[in-house]
C-alpha cells in the first residue's frame, strides 16, 4: 500500500488539475455550455439526480438489467464452454455460432431483441447475457481445452474419474479464468444494459441519455456518463477484491 | 507381483517398444535404464494404463488403488494447499475429508513438512513439492510404487535427502517399486534388480541385473561399497554399448 499511495496522489492530482482546467475555461468563456458545461454544472446535475430522488428507479433499472445479463451470461457461457470442451460433438457444433456471433457487434442485436422480448426488462438482460456468454465461452471453451494435462493424470492416476476431474481440475481452473475476465464481463453486462435502454425503453441510464441527447442536455449526458463511470469502477474494485480472495493460491 | 510380458507399443507408425518383459517380485525395488529415447517412460506410462499396447499384458497381484505414481513433474493442484494435496490422494480412494486431513498432515511431518501443511504449491521450493507429491502418493499405503524419474529436478543435496526418504519408507513397508531412471549411479543404490533397456526404435531388454547389496541401505553410503564400482563399470560398459559408444 505504501508503495502505490504516492501513485495513486499523483494520478488523482493530475485528475484534479485536468478538472480545474476544465472549469477555469468553462468560467472564462472558452467552452460553449451547450456542448461542454464546466464540471461545477454537471456535479450540480448530479446532485439533484440524488436528492431530488429522480435516479433511483434508473439506477435500479439499470443495474437490474446489467447484473441480472452478467449472473445470466456467466452461467450460460461457462456452462456451454465446459460442455463444448469436454464433448467434441457440441464443439464442432457450438463453436462455428459462437465465432459467428462474436464476429458481429453484438449490440447490433437490440433492435432485435426489442421486437423479441419487448421494451421491458427483458430485452436488456438478454442484450447483456448474449455479449457476457459469448466471452465467457471462449474463455473457458480455449482454457479447458488448454488444462495442464499433468493436473489431469494426476488426478486420473489416483483413480479420479470425470467428476473429480471436473471438480478438482475445470472448475478450479475455470474459476481462475472466468474471475481473470470478470471485469471484461462487467463492462460488456454494463454495455448490454444501457446500449438496450438507449435503443428502446421507459427507464433506465440508457433512456436518461436518450432523453437527456433528445434535449441537447448535455450536462446531464456528461453527468450520467461520469455516473456509469463511477459504478463499473466501484463493480471493478469488488471484482478485485473477489479474485484476490478466491486466486490467493496465484499470489 | 508386478510382471510385464512380452509388451509391444508404437506411436502411430513409430514403433516404440518390442517383446518387452520384465518382472517386479513383491517387496523388491527394481530399476529400468537405458539411452534417452529408448521407451522407458513408454513403458512405464503402459504399465500405468495410460498408454495401450499393441500387444503383450501387465499383470499383478495389485488392485489399481494400491499402485501409487511418481512423475517427473510433481503435479500437484496449484488451487490446493500441501494438505489438500495430499488429502486429495487418500479422499480418491474414498477416505473422507477429516481422516484424508489428519493422516495428510502425518505424512507431511514424516516427511520432514512439519508448520507447512497450509502452504500453496507456489510457496514451496522444489525438494519440498516433490516431498508433498511423496507424502500423496505413500499415504495411500500403495503395495506398488511407479516412478518415472521423480527427483530429476532437484539439485544433488535435496535429491540425496529425498532419495534416503523414500528408501527409508520402501525398505520398512515392504514397498515395491519399479523406478524409470536415466542415473545409473542412482539406479545401482536403490534397486535389487536392474533392467536395461536396448536402443529404440523396437527397444527390448539388452539385460538384467541382480544387485547384491546389502539391505537396509544408505543410497550416499552403499556407493563406497566394493561391490558398487565393479557393477557399476559392467552397467556403464552395456549401456554405452547400446548407445553406439556415444555415452562417454
């Protein structure tokens, strides 16, 4: 700790000083308020969100939506790699559809998934689960595929079979690469959610910058921004925390 | 009774072994030498089962959960600390999770692992994963002992140490081992019977070995016994034989 704390002062004093700027040019007449307002007006925004009690339903719409695809996507793409991995045949079969989905920009499917699973809760989610499974499943799809076959033996020449092999070797192996890309997985839940609520919905942080471009808001849009920001970092920070307390045998 | 008959194998087109036989006695220690390249961890991976045959069979008095075996690679769980390691060995044999524990840390403190029961793999040097590795494979009680060159990686003092260990834990259980090894020093003070293995491909058995060295023995001290320097000369001499006279 002690060796990153005067890291962490110095990017949080070069943070402050771009804030500064940012405000001394607005205050001085440099920046048009329409296009970019001074960070005084957005923090201003963002406190009327709070306590005018506006966000909440937004905030839970939203975080409803992108934890519910991360939870959902998690399993299917984990459960789906393990099976495609250990069973050829679903291999053969799964893998050609999932590069073909991962070869397209999978928000292209909101539209989609709006006349599927209407303007609710449930096109969002599904936005979200259908960009976390497809990197779930490469990720344990190519990591189970790559198991230490020494770990394998090991376990076999003991006189394991395959129940122990998957829990004493795939599962503690898809754990440590499932945790290693959970904040890659956070971000794309995130996208998923507010890409979803931007393209057709009634709340949500999507619909906020949605209405909030609609009306040339823009210290509301950079607000929100800051918002998303703000919450995936905090996300990030809990991921953290879980990969260091589950992978303490990594060091 | 460990015996192996007239075993054939081959990779693919390439074959490996041919008419192999070769027999390990119950409670002797008997190595398995030859040039590098030649098929002794074939061999030994066949006798395992994880290799199959052409042809020929390995037959023994033992069930598959009283042999226990010892690669190269320690292979341990690196998500498991050295207790669950070695838990692992005995919960696979169906002993549950707190004996598998209490007789783990036994054997790690016979094995000189005392205070490090709750280390990860990661936090352990090499000697002590291969004593971990040990400690798994002897808490098994196993009847038989299969190693393919298990302290090859180890420097000469924590070798000797572990070497002495295991000796030491053969020689009082009545333990029989059948060892893959390149070392004809270290082949010489452990074994009771030694087999050599012919150049591949089609590698047979080019000879056969009886050491009559006295038991219980000292792997470091048994070397500065009259008899070691002469067998070992006559194993060297077959040996370099096999490998074109290229060994020296």
């Amino acid at each position: 700790m002690n060796k990153r704390l005067p890291v962490l002062l110095r990017q949080a004093a070069g943070l402050a000083a771009i804030v500064a700027f940012w405000q001394w040019a607005a205050a001085a007449g440099h920046l048009n308020p329409l296009y970019m307002p001074a960070p005084s007006s957005v923090a201003a925004v963002l406190i009327e969100l709070f306590v005018g009690g506006t966000i909440w339903p937004h905030l839970i719409a939203t975080f409803s939506a992108a934890l519910g695809g991360l939870v959902i996507g998690l399993g299917v793409g984990s459960a789906l790699g393990v099976a495609a991995a250990l069973t050829p045949y679903l291999g053969e079969l799964l893998e050609p559809v999932m590069i073909g989905l991962n070869a397209v920009p999978r928000v292209v499917l909101a539209p989609l998934f709006v006349i599927w699973f209407g303007i609710g809760l449930g096109s969002k989610v599904a936005l979200a689960v259908i960009l976390v499974s497809v990197l779930v499943f490469f990720t344990v799809f190519t990591g189970i595929r790559g198991v230490d076959r020494r770990l394998v033996e090991r376990v076999t020449t003991l006189g394991g079979g395959w129940r122990d092999l998957l829990r004493e070797v795939y599962l503690p192996s898809v754990t440590a690469w499932v945790l290693g890309n959970l904040k890659v997985a956070v971000g794309f839940a995130f996208t998923g959610a507010v890409v979803g609520e931007f393209v057709a919905s009634t709340k949500g942080l999507g619909y906020l910058l949605s209405f909030a471009q609609s009306n040339y808001n823009s210290a509301l849009m950079i607000a929100l921004i800051v918002l998303i920001m703000g919450f995936v970092l905090l996300i990030f920070a809990l991921t953290g925390w879980l990969e260091r307390r589950l992978l303490r045998w990594r060091g | 009774m460990l015996r192996v008959k007239e075993l054939a194998l081959s990779y693919g087109t390439t074959p490996v072994l041919e008419g192999v036989s070769l027999e390990v006695p119950t409670g002797k220690f008997v190595s398995l030498v030859g040039p590098s390249g030649s098929g002794k961890s074939s061999l030994l991976r066949a006798v395992i089962g994880l290799e199959k045959p052409l042809a020929g069979n390995v037959t023994g008095d033992f069930d598959a959960g009283e042999i226990g075996i010892l690669f190269q690679d320690d292979a341990l769980l690196p998500w498991r600390d050295a207790e669950q390691n070695v838990a692992l060995g005995l919960r696979l044999k169906g002993v549950d999770q707190g004996s598998a524990l209490a007789t783990a840390r036994q054997w790690l403190t016979r094995l000189g692992l005392y205070g490090l029961s709750e280390r990860w793999p990661r936090q352990l040097s090499g000697g002590q994963r291969k004593r971990v590795a040990l400690a798994q494979v002897l808490a098994r009680e196993p009847k038989l002992l299969l190693m393919d060159e298990p302290f090859a990686s180890l420097d000469a003092i924590v070798r000797a140490r572990v070497t002495g260990d295991l000796v030491r834990l053969v020689e009082q259980r009545g333990i029989s081992v059948l060892l893959v090894t390149h070392d004809l020093e270290e082949a010489l003070a452990l074994s009771d019977t030694i087999y050599l293995l012919s150049h591949g491909p089609r590698a047979q058995i080019a000879g056969r070995y009886d050491v009559t060295l006295p038991r219980p023995r000292d792997p470091m001290t048994v070397r500065t016994h009259p008899d070691f320097a002469p067998l070992l000369a006559r194993l060297w001499a077959d040996l370099s034989r096999e490998v074109g006279g290229r060994a020296a």
